[in-house]
C-alpha cells in the first residue's frame, strides 16, 4: 500500500466505525455494504481485511532443515505403536524425500503414526543415508519393481490401520495428517480421503479429480487460486491423486491393494477410487489437508517418454474397466459443477446472518447440525453469511471440513452477484430468521426460479421482544415487537414452508396463520447421557451466551432474588454462570459463592460436576438450548414455566417446573438433596431428549418437512454425525476480555544456574525448540512474518508479527529473531515479554477478592498500562516514568507522572500490586529500588518484574556508576529504548543470579524465577523469565536488644 494510500484507508476505517455507531437501521447499513460491495469492492477489502480468508503461507524446507534432519536435530515423531501407517516410495531424488521428512518432522501429526520408506533400487545414495535417519522403517526392494509394487510392498509392512500413501517430491502442511485422518470421522462410510495439492507457487494443482465419461480425467481446479470458496469444502469425487491419500488398511487389502494391472504406474489411484465407490463408500476429499507437490520431479511430464509413457495406455485401460459407471458421467468439460459434486442429488442454499459458533450458543449448533443432516440427505450445501460474507477464523473452516461450501470475501462479497450466477442450480434455499428473508427473499425468488423457500424462525422474536417489553413497561419495546410480530408474520406468510421450535410458538401462530405450512423442528442434540452419578457431583451452574438479553435476566434474577435463599437452604453451594460475553454487570456481582466462568473450551467435563442446572427465565421465546443440553448430558434442571414451555417436557418427570423465587429454590433445594428424584429425573431426561432430539429423530422430522416440499429422502446405512463438544473439532476462540482463555504456567522455577539449565533442557522447552524451527522454516526466508496463537490482553486469536527488529540478524540464510522482544500482537501492540506480564497481572487481578486492587506499574506511556487501565476499571491503576532529575516525584507533567524508582512518593503500604517491565537494569541502584518496591507493598504484596538476565552470570555485573549528576561508565555504554526519550536508557546493571538474594534482602518475604514458555500464547525464545517477590504477610518483628 502506497504512503499516499495509508490515510486515505484509516480515514474511511474512521467513518465506518461513525457510521456502525450512527442511529439508523441495521437493514439501511446492509443496503450500504451491498451498495460498497457491488460498486467498491476494493474498499470493503482494505477496510475489512481481517474478515477475508487468509491466504496460506506456504513454508519450504531449506538445506538448513535438511541437514538438522540428518544430524538427528530434527525428529520424526513416529510412535511404536501408529494408526495410520505413512507409505512413501522412492527412487533416487533423494534431495526431494528428505525435504519431504523433514516437512513431516516440522510439521508432526498428532494422531500416532509410523513411517514406511520403500527404496525401489535407486541409482543415488538414498537408502544409505535414509537408513541413518530416526524414525524411518526402511525396506529396500532387490531390484526396480516401479511404483504401484513399491506402494504395494510398503502397506503389506504397515502397522498402522490406515494407509496414507504420499509421494516423495511433496512438502507437506500443518495438519494435512490429521485432517485426512479425521475425515473417515466426520463422513462415516469413508474409504479413501485425498488432500488438495497445491503447487509451490501456491497455486491450486488439484482440489479432487473428476473422471470424464471417455476416461478422461481433471485435476479439478487446475492453477486456479486456492482460497476460491469452490475448491475449500470437503465433498465426494471420482478420485484424488495419489501424491498424498489415506485408505483404511483393511479395505486396501480386501481390494488386492494398487492393481498391478497398471504396471508401473499411473491410473492405479483412480481405479482403487473407482473400486471403493463401487462397494458403496465414499471417496473424499479434503481441502483443510494441503501438501505442496513438486508435480514431475519423480515421472517428468512428457506423456512420450520414460514411466511417463505409461499414463496414456493405463487411461485406456481404465477406460475400459469402468467403460459402463463411466458412461453416467458428463461428457468431458461440460457440466462441471454438476461432475464435481457428483455424490449429491441436490442444492441448498443456506443464508445466515454470520457464520455458526456452536461452542458459543445453542442458536449455532441448532444451524450447525441442521447444515450436517442436510449434507447427510444428499443436499450439497452452500452456507451464506449475509451480513458481510466475512471469513471466521476456526468457525468457517469447521463448516468447509464438514463439507458446507461457504462464501466469503473477496471472492464473494454480495448476495445479488452470487444469485446471479449461480441462484438457477438451487432446489432448496433456507433462510434462518426473519431479517434474512425480508432482505433476500425478493431476489432468491427472482434468481432460484425452482427453488423452495423454506424459513427457519430460530424463535419468534416478537414474542422474546413483547414479554421483554411487558417486564420492563417499556413503551418502545412494546412498539419494537409490534413491528418485528408484523416482519415475521410476512416472512412466514411469504415462503413456502417455516419452522418454529416449540409447540407453544405453533400454537400462537396458527391463530393468525391458519393455512401456511408452519412446522416444529425443536433442538438436534448429540445426546449421550452421564456415567458421573449424583454423589461425586455439587454445585448449581447456569448455560447461556451473554450478549442474549434474556440470559443476562435470568443470571441477575437468580443471584438477586433465589441465590440469597439458597445460603439459607443450601449452605455452601455455589453457583456458577458459564457462557460467553459476560456482562461487567455480572462481573461485578461475583462473589465467593457466585463464579462468573465466562467462555469454557469444552462445557461438557464441566457440566458432569454440576448437581443441578437451571433456567430460572423470565422473557424470551423458542426452544432453550440449555435444557436440552443438560437434559441430554443427564444433568436434572430447575426451570421457570417460560423456560420449560413448548419442549413437551413432563414437570417431576424430565424436569421441575418453578416459577416466583421461593418456589424456584425450595425445588433446587429438593432436587440437589433428594437422591432418589435427582436420579429418575436425570434418567428420564436422557430418555426423553434422545427420543426427541438425537439424531434420528431431527432425521425424520426434516424428512417430512422435506416431503412436503416434495424433495424425497432416503435415510442410508451410516449413522448420522451431530456436534458434540467432545468430537474433537476445531474452533476459533474470539475473546471478550481478559481473561477469557487460562494464560500460561510456569514450566519451572529456579534460583541457579544449573536449575535453568535443566528447566531449558526439558521436554517442553525442547518442544518449543522444534516448534521455533518450524515457523522459522515456515518463513521461507522471509525477513517478516506471522506465527499464530491467542493473546491473553486481547483474549482473541491473533497472527503474532516476528521480525528482525530489536537486534534479530538474518546470517547464513537462516533468522535469528529477537523472539523476547518480537512476536507483537496486531491489536494491543505488545511483544511477546509485554503480553506474558500482561498475562499474569490478569491472573493476579482476575479473582473476585482483587476487585477494588491498587496496581502501580512502572511505566504509564505504554501499551500494557492503557490496557490494565481498560481492562481492571474496578482497580485502582497507576502508572509512572521517569523524566530526568530535575522533577520532583509525583509530579505530573503534560498528563505523565514522574517518579524516581529508588524514591517513591507513594506512603507506605499503598499497592496490591507492583509491576516493572525492564526497569531495574536502567536504575543506579537496583537495591534501593526493589526496597521502594516493598515499602509501597501492602503485607502479601506481589512485585512481578521482567529483567533483561543474563542466565550465565553467577553475580552482576555493575556497568556504570551515578556520582552525583554524573554518570561513570565502567563499560561501553549501552542504551536500551525509551518511550518518553529519543536518547534511550542506559543500562546500569547486567543482572545474574544474586539478583535473586538482592531482592530477598530489600524486604521481601520469597522471591522465585518463574520460567514460561508457550506456542499457545505466543511466548517462545527458550523460556522467559519473570520474577515474583512476595512482601511479608505481616510485620516482621522488631530485633530484641541484649
């Protein structure tokens, strides 16, 4: 972007953000961005470029990574005992298999695996030096036997149940294994799974193969852009190409393994996909698995000469064997769209406000297993998030791994151009909430001319808007249902079939909707009971999403009106609301026996050590996703009359029913003491919610739902596939605050040299180590770059930018970053020693007991003080710098308070907590420094201090010397960066070990050297240190006289 350009972008970035704020209605701002995508896509781009998909950066394996490889550095973590059994067979190219293990050892799988390297004779030294490399199970052929025999010979030695056979001249990517492996999972009946190919110029090779009805075949997507949503949805092909599949192991042997009937090699891929998708099994593939292919380097690609040659003679022998399934297929180059989801029989367009979140709220996961049932009945889905067709990190890729197409930016950024040229090929278009239908309906109608239009309600939200109206007599809210009831009325008046989720909402309508074709579809619930019984269980908890007003109500009633109750009648129990985007309004109400969990990675594990659940709702409409969810876990609930209605539950049979706060807790009370009740209702609401919601009964409610449409369906052999917390998918983790996510522990404390030593030496730190040289090998040189984790400030993901800024050097074609210094966050603008501090002042101030905490950190013009100042406003945060000698501390000039750090102005005892980040190297005199420290502690005080140390020094070194004004420099004077002066800071003191005793002895009770290190949390560079000192919880006593 040009300097000119810059400006321009963050002035039009400051009006959007006026513009989101300005009174108008959110169907005029959606009018505007359709407006600004039709007519300025380029702006949209730039202004949101963080909602886009991101373009992979593809990393290649360099001499250096190699030669770590063959010194035994760099690892194969291959296990004794693998799953999937990694079969690569050889000849000569030794350069490109190496580069091969080696993306492999930097890129390790997390599912068991082995490695099988057959060696068909080559003519260069690969199975000498490959028989020295760890990890390999090498098997050297007597003489050339080709390709397929090779392939053969390497499963036929296998161990693992499944068989990924991957070329040799591939560099493979983050998770392509897993990915591969994780398919036959997410789509049962899988009996081959091929990743997408990419080329190393990062151009699309091939995303699945079509096969043409002559025999012919297509690396679909051929040097097309790899991020193009149409090539990044797993799906059912004709085959995938050899370079990198997985077969289950019993299969391949059933089927004779690779047909020797293609001796030496080509076509052998397509015929095994061919003879698995004759026995009725699917072959898939998958985009989230990517491996670079060198294409040629093995066979060359002149169809006249060499192995090369026999492409031409096995495509017709192909031809021949499969002459009658071919003669189904498409002729060759027509029909494309139709040749490359050929597993399905229809289309459904899916048109959402934004992109399901079902780890977040029951909303996402009703639409995220809907979209599953919908793939399950044959349906290719496209999914639409039609407020800004924005790419979600983790949340859109769990939709293209399950095989939803999603459209997004900048490929797609508006609803009418996509309706254009593509709208005819629809037979279903579903359309969830009534916002989604008034904006789109006309033009789905005028583009998808044989598509029906069927509309999921979510819940009727005039009926949550009007029971909120009538519980607060708010006049506006009364008016702001009246015309949300006159929206959705139209909107259901308007389709050609709607879905509500409970019976109390069917009811309602059918008196102002006698005829529409109006149906119930209530919760789709992978539901797997409890083996944790009622003894080993307490505890009261509360599920919801917090940014649902209704759920924000219930928590406050039940800890205003019931919980107070419950001290009495309950002593000691505790409850906890759990979900994401607490209110600070909930925060604030924290106490010893109310914990406000917020956002929880897996509810599950912690749902099975609740007792109880409830769902004390007073507003609100539809079906509650929390009582099904605890009613399928086996947890019994407490829930209002509002809660509980339209679910067709049984009061004291699947659940209790209490309205009023004495009624409520006296129920809560005898269901969390009556073993016997707490048992049959948990058993009851298993039963119940298995036989209303699991799987096979959502089957055969959208089956008829269907049918009414007049789309038949067929139910198939395989079980069917929910969400559930446990199944291992993968989401993004968009934060809302500090402490949202746990942060990272110490991996070791220390206090000499040799205890660091042993800390750095460990598995962890070794780990890291590997990881470190993953990403830099991922840079492919390049001098700026981007390694991902989550930011605990921020409490979101984020791309962590290293560079060789702050004295990191590129030497040797390698890079040495200065990782302390470096892995800055894009949006707090803290590094990696900044964010770690940052980390453990919000686990310092995170507890209820630290509301109301005096902080002093010892620098305020920084990113991490305006951060604990936004992010603590219940704490008392100072902050200071030093601005020279002729100030007075406490002084406060231009908005900065100075202090001396050897000189407070603060009384004694006046901080909870005391923060520095590099400071005590710039003071004279370190000691009287970290006595100030404890002197302005309060009794149990914590300092948590970053200090540049160096870990080989058993004592400081003193490096200059203040006589007076005047500075005396005993060694060549070194500055380090200052933010309130162009001339840095000079550095006094190089810190070694007894800096530890120094601050034990300026008044402090322990003071420890906590090493930590994480890729999580973007803290690497070999472990950093942080030192925790802890002031006295009382007075020590005064010294008796002789």
């Amino acid at each position: 972007m040009s300097p000119l350009f810059s400006p321009l972008i963050r002035c039009f970035r400051s009006a959007s953000d006026f513009y989101s704020s300005f009174p108008v209605s959110e169907m005029t701002k959606f009018r505007t961005w359709e407006l600004l995508a039709k007519y300025a896509p380029w702006l949209l781009r730039r202004l949101f470029s963080d909602l886009i998909a991101p373009v992979p950066q593809l990393s290649f394996v360099g001499p250096h990574e190699v030669g770590l490889l063959r010194d035994g550095t760099l690892q194969l973590a291959t296990s004794m005992e693998p799953v999937v059994s990694v079969v690569i067979a050889v000849y000569g190219k030794l350069d490109y298999t190496l580069r091969c293990l080696a993306s492999i050892a930097l890129n390790p799988p997390a599912v068991p695996f082995e490695i099988v390297v057959v060696d068909d004779a080559s003519p260069d030294a690969s199975h000498a030096v490959l028989s020295g490399i760890a990890g390999v199970k090498l098997i050297s052929n007597p003489g050339n036997l080709g390709f397929i025999r090779s392939c053969n010979t390497g499963a036929r030695a296998a161990a693992g149940s499944f068989l990924c056979f991957l070329n040799n001249d591939t560099e493979v990517a983050e998770g392509w294994l897993d990915e591969l492996w994780g398919t036959f999972r997410e789509f049962p009946g899988t009996g081959l799974c091929g990743s997408k190919l990419v080329y190393p110029d990062g151009t699309l090779q091939e995303a699945g193969g079509i096969i043409w009805r002559d025999g012919s075949a297509w690396n679909f997507g051929r040097n097309r852009d790899q991020c193009e949503p149409a090539f990044n949805y797993a799906r059912e092909v004709d085959y995938c190409s050899g370079a990198s599949i997985m077969v289950d192991r019993e299969l391949f042997e059933q089927l004779g393994g690779f047909d020797e009937h293609y001796l030496p090699a080509y076509c052998e891929d397509s015929d095994l996909a061919l003879k698995i998708r004759q026995r009725g099994l699917r072959v898939m593939y998958q985009p989230l698995s990517v491996v670079v292919h060198h294409e040629g380097v093995s066979s060359g690609t002149d169809l006249a000469a060499g192995v090369k040659a026999c492409q031409v003679e096995n495509s017709r022998k192909l031809f021949e064997r499969w002459r009658e399934r071919l003669s189904h297929h498409q002729v060759l180059g027509t029909d494309v769209d139709s040749a490359k989801d050929r597993g399905c029989s229809r289309r459904v367009l899916v048109i959402d406000h934004c992109v399901p979140t079902p780890d977040q709220d029951a909303g996402s996961v009703t639409v995220f297993n809907l979209l599953l049932l919908l793939r399950e009945m044959g349906f290719q889905v496209t999914f639409i998030p039609e407020i800004n067709f924005n790419y979600v990190e983790g949340y859109t890729p769990a939709l293209q791994r399950a095989g939803v197409e999603v459209l997004y930016g900048p490929q797609c950024m508006y609803m009418e151009k996509h309706l254009k040229q593509a709208g005819g090929r629809y037979d279903l278009v579903l359309m969830i909430r009534p916002v989604v239908v008034a904006r789109h309906l006309r033009l789905v109608r005028k583009h998808c001319p044989r598509a029906k239009v069927l509309f999921h309600t979510i819940d009727l939200h005039f009926l949550r808007l009007s029971r909120e109206a009538e519980l607060s007599a708010d006049p506006a809210k009364r008016a702001e249902a009246a015309q949300m009831k006159a929206t959705e009325l139209a909107a259901l008046r308007s389709v050609d079939a709607s879905i509500v989720h409970s019976t109390t909402e069917l009811d309602m309508l059918r008196t102002e909707l006698p005829t529409e074709a109006i149906h119930v579809f209530p919760l789709i619930l992978d539901v797997r009971g409890s083996e944790v019984g009622f003894a080993s269980r307490r505890d009261i908890v509360f599920v919801g999403g917090y940014r649902h007003l209704p759920n924000v109500d219930a928590v406050n009633y039940f800890v205003a009106e019931v919980m107070p109750l419950l001290r009495l009648l309950l002593p000691g129990v505790r409850f906890h609301a759990v979900g994401s985007n607490p209110t600070s309004e909930m925060l604030a109400m924290q106490c010893e026996d109310v914990i406000v969990t917020g956002f929880v990675d897996d509810i599950d594990p912690l749902l099975d050590t609740m007792r109880l659940s409830v769902a004390p709702l007073r507003f609100g409409a539809g079906i509650k996703g929390k009582i099904g969810t605890a009613l399928a876990l086996g947890l019994p609930t407490v829930a209002t009359s509002l809660g509980a209605e339209g679910m067709s539950l049984t009061d004291g049979e699947n659940i209790i029913v209490a309205d009023g706060a004495e009624a409520f807790a006296d129920a809560c009370t005898r269901l969390y003491q009556d073993r016997q009740l707490w048992e049959q209702v948990s058993r009851c609401g298993v039963d119940f919610a298995e036989q209303a919601w699991g799987a096979e009964a959502a089957w055969r409610i959208l089956h008829e739902i269907l049918n009414g449409l007049g789309m038949s369906t067929t139910r198939g052999d395989q079980p069917l596939r929910l969400y559930s917390p446990r199944d291992g998918r993968k989401f993004g983790r968009p934060g809302s605050g500090p402490g949202r996510a746990e942060g990272p522990m110490p991996v070791g404390n220390c206090d000499a040299e040799n205890a660091f030593r042993e800390i750095l030496s460990g598995e962890e730190l070794r780990r890291l180590a590997m990881q470190e040289l993953r990403f830099l090998s991922r840079a492919g040189g390049r001098e700026s770059f981007t390694v991902p984790g989550f930011c605990i400030p921020c409490g979101r993901e984020v791309s962590f930018l290293v560079d060789l800024e702050c004295g990191g050097r590129a030497e040797g074609g390698r890079l040495f970053p200065n990782w302390r210094e470096r892995l800055v966050c894009p949006h707090c603008g803290m590094n990696n020693r900044q964010r770690l501090i940052a980390s453990l002042v919000a686990r310092q101030l995170g507890g209820t007991a630290a509301r109301g905490s005096s902080v002093y950190f010892l620098e305020q013009v920084t990113p991490i003080y305006h951060w604990a100042q936004a992010a603590f406003p219940e704490c008392r945060i100072i902050g200071s710098e030093y601005l020279g000698p002729r100030h007075q501390p406490g002084t406060v000039v231009k908005g900065i308070r100075h202090e001396d750090a050897g000189a407070l102005s603060f009384p004694d005892s006046s901080f909870d907590l005391v923060v520095s980040n590099d400071v005590f190297e710039h003071v004279p005199e370190p000691g009287r420094s970290f006595s100030e420290c404890a002197r302005v502690l309060r009794p149990g005080g914590v300092l948590l201090a970053t200090i540049p140390f160096h870990d080989t020094l058993e004592e400081s070194v003193v490096r200059a010397r203040l006589d007076g004004e005047e500075v005396s420099n005993l060694l060549p004077p070194l500055y380090h960066g200052n933010p309130v002066s162009s001339s840095g800071s000079l550095v006094f003191t190089d810190f070694g070990w007894d800096v530890l005793d120094t601050i034990r002895s300026s008044g402090f009770q322990s003071c420890s050297c906590e090493i930590y290190a994480s890729d999580r949390y973007g803290h690497l560079g070999g472990g950093q240190p942080v030192f925790r000192a802890v002031k006295p919880a009382t007075p020590a006593p005064p010294e008796q006289g002789g």
